[in-house]
C-alpha cells in the first residue's frame, strides 16, 4: 500500500481517499437558547418534544431516553441497567420535580415511555427540524454537552459532573476507576437538583 502525491491509499491498482479528521463540536447552548428551545419542544409536543426536554433535563444520551422503558422508571430515579449505556455501567438519573412533571404527561400504556408503545421510539432528523427555535443550529447532542456546562458554571466539582453525566474518564479512568468506587450519591442528587430542576 502506497499513499498517491493526492494523499490517497493504493493499493492493486485503486485508490481510496484518505478519510477525513473527525471534527469535535464545541457547540453549547447557553440558557437563553435552552428556554426558546423548551418552549419550542413544548409548542411542538408529541415524542420529539418531550425527548428534547428530558434531554435538557439529564443530559442523558438520545438512545438512553428515546428507548426508555416504563420498568426504568423508579421511585426517585430513571434506572439504566449497564447494558443501556454507552460505558456499560448502571447509570441513575435523580427524579427531579421537572422531570416528574414531563413524565407524568406521556402515556402510561406499552413498554417504552416516550411514545406509549411497544416499539422504541425513532427520531429522525425531519422530526428534530420541527423543533427549530430562532437560534443557531443544534444537535440533539449538543443538549448533553450544554447540561453539563451549565452544571460547570454552577460550580458543580467536575467529578460529579463525570458522574452525572456517567462518563468514565479523568477522575474514574484507568487505575483509579478501579479504585475509586465511592459513587458520590448525595452530590450528584445535588447536582441535578442544583441545575434545572424547578
């Protein structure tokens, strides 16, 4: 295999172009655009709706929410078993009062919460545009990386926020993760009660 003065590989004769760096968004919404974004997610309703605003309120990944099941939902917490997260460690999101309040309007019947049936709930990109308020553009992601800013600017310790966020890296990585199983509780309750909670 050969690279071409084009910056391609070679090989028996064909060419591939050299894949492209991955670019890292920065992309975060600051709390005027997260107010015209909920009320843009209220006004739209439905499924697309209510999985942008507990993406606003977990900072929860879209898989974790769009296929929520109604058996996650606990007393005081959404309980994800490991095999649902991207880390594959449990992960417990604290039910605060906004949370309870989305979650009390969806259907109670199926086994997904979102959309009230027995087939998880698929977002295409179409049925995002519906929620487009007059701001720059966003993603779904973006949602997640804002959440945890906001805890950031709220002087949240960036170890809760890696665990809020059930994250595996800096604080719990490595050698350390191992050692380190003390899993903050009461401040990551905090943490979510202390952001957007009311």
């Amino acid at each position: 295999m050969v690279r071409s003065e084009r910056g391609r590989f070679c090989k028996s004769g064909r060419s591939i172009r050299k894949p492209a760096k991955e670019k890292s968004r920065d992309r975060v919404l600051d709390d005027a655009e997260l107010k015209l974004t909920w009320e843009a997610a209220d006004a739209e309703g439905g499924p697309a709706g209510i999985l942008v605003k507990l993406l606003i309120l977990t900072g929860a990944r879209r898989n974790e929410i769009t296929e929520l099941a109604r058996d996650e939902i606990k007393a005081v917490a959404i309980e994800l078993p490991g095999e649902r997260t991207r880390t594959e460690c449990r992960m417990r999101f604290p039910l605060t009062a906004m949370m309870r309040r989305v979650l009390e309007a969806l259907p109670s019947t199926g086994k997904f919460v979102i959309n009230g049936t027995i087939d998880r709930l698929a977002i295409t990109a179409a049925a995002k545009e519906k929620i487009a308020p007059a701001i720059p553009p966003w993603t779904l992601h973006d949602l997640r990386r804002s959440f945890a800013s906001g805890l950031q600017q709220l002087g949240v310790a960036p170890h809760i926020v890696e665990l809020a966020l059930n994250h595996r890296s800096g604080t719990f990585s490595g050698v350390a993760g191992i050692y380190q199983r003390h899993r903050y509780a009461k401040e990551v309750r905090e943490a979510f009660d202390f952001g957007r909670s009311t």
